[in-house]
C-alpha cells in the first residue's frame, strides 16, 4: 500500500508555522501604512470641517482614522 501524502504531518506544520510568522519589515511596513491612512484621514477630517463640506466627508475621515489605528497597533 502506497501513501499518497509521502510527506509527515509535523514537517507539514512545521512549515505552514514558518509561512505564517512575519518578520520585522512587514509590520513596519504594516505600521507605516496606517500612519499614512491616519495621515488621509486627518486631511479628510480637517476639509470637511473648515472647508463646509458634506458631514459623508467628515465621517469618511473618522472612518479612515479609524482604520489606520487599527492597522498600526495590529502590525
């Protein structure tokens, strides 16, 4: 009888943990992306306050921050 899966299943773990683990670059990266969704969303804010436009851009704005926040302290 021949197995199909020649490979063993920890070696297959193994490797799938290795995949999955970052490493510094790419939560720097992922830090730096929020900063810059923050940095959107503060121009976002500020316009649509001082400039009088529509409260959907202020709220775009919150929204945007939000989810730079989000993205830098997950990195």
């Amino acid at each position: 009888m021949t197995d199909s899966h020649p490979d063993d299943p920890v070696d297959r773990v193994a490797a799938a943990e290795a995949e999955m683990e970052d490493d510094a670059t790419d939560r720097v990266t992922d830090a730096l992306a929020g900063l810059a969704f923050c940095l959107v969303a503060l121009q976002f804010t500020v316009a649509g306050v001082f400039d009088g436009s529509s409260f959907l851009t202020v709220l775009a704005g919150v929204g945007l921050g939000g989810f730079g926040v989000v993205k830098a302290l997950n990195a």
